[in-house]
C-alpha cells in the first residue's frame, strides 16, 4: 500500500511539473504586437506628456489627448526596452512633462486608448523613432497615418 502511495505522488508531481512547464513556454517567448495593434492603421495624435517611464520590459509613454469638445482622454504608447531605445537616440529624458507632442502609433484593436509607439514628435520638431526594422531618429510610419 505504500508503495502505491509513493507512486502515486510521484506520478501526480512528474504531472504538475510537465503541466508548468508546458503552461509556462509561451511567457518566456518573445510576444509580438500583432494581437494586440492594429499595425494596419497607424494613428497620428496631439497630446500633452503626463509620465514618461524608463523601465523594462518596455518604456511607457502616458500622454492626454484632447478632443474638439473638450473631453481628455489619457493614452498609454509602450516602445522598446531602454537598451533599444538608447539606441535609437533616445534617453530617461527625452519626454518631459507637459511637452506637447505629436504621436504615431498603432492603437489596441480592441478599442482601448493604448498603443504601439512608431514615433514621436516635440514641439520643436524633433523627431524620436520606436519603429524597429531600420527605422533611426526622425523617420515616419510608411504609409500617412489616419488623424485622431
């Protein structure tokens, strides 16, 4: 009988064992941002910087958008890594608050105001890239984004 018992045991964690494994795969894959973005469609919006976050896994860009009637809504574009990023031209500083911007993105399919960042423009014209693929500082999205 004990001996059935530490089979048993033996069986049930060798199971939950290859269970997490197997369940835990895709969080250590890379994931992409075709699920979640329309990259289709890119975006352009005017906002205003409310918090700029250097941290990994990905930079968050918070900005508020204004609409002709007066009604804000708060946006979220996440980039690359920090290390991509300084690549690109980039720093901690690159977006202080209250500058306004111009921002190109892909917006979530499922309607949240939350985005892919391509690039972003400052009121002073300078231009910082996200896009991937060769994309450097100051190149925009292929084809001319539908206004917001």
């Amino acid at each position: 009988m004990k001996r059935h018992t530490t089979t048993h045991r033996l069986v049930v964690a060798l199971l939950l064992g290859t269970g997490l494994l197997v369940s835990s795969a895709p969080a250590g894959a890379h994931h992409g941002t075709a699920n979640v973005y329309d990259n289709s469609k890119p975006v352009v919006m005017k906002g205003v910087i409310t918090r700029f976050e250097w941290t990994n896994p990905h930079n968050q860009i918070y900005f508020d958008v204004t609409d002709e009637k007066g009604g804000v809504t708060h946006w979220t574009a996440a980039t690359e890594p920090p290390q991509v990023m300084l690549e690109r031209g980039w720093t901690r500083k690159s977006l202080p608050i209250g500058e306004q911007v111009t921002v190109y993105v892909f917006v979530a399919k499922n309607g949240a105001p939350v985005g892919n960042l391509q690039k972003i423009v400052l009121a002073n014209g300078t231009e910082l890239s996200a896009a991937g693929g060769g994309g450097g500082r100051g190149s925009a999205p292929a084809a001319e984004p539908a206004a917001r």
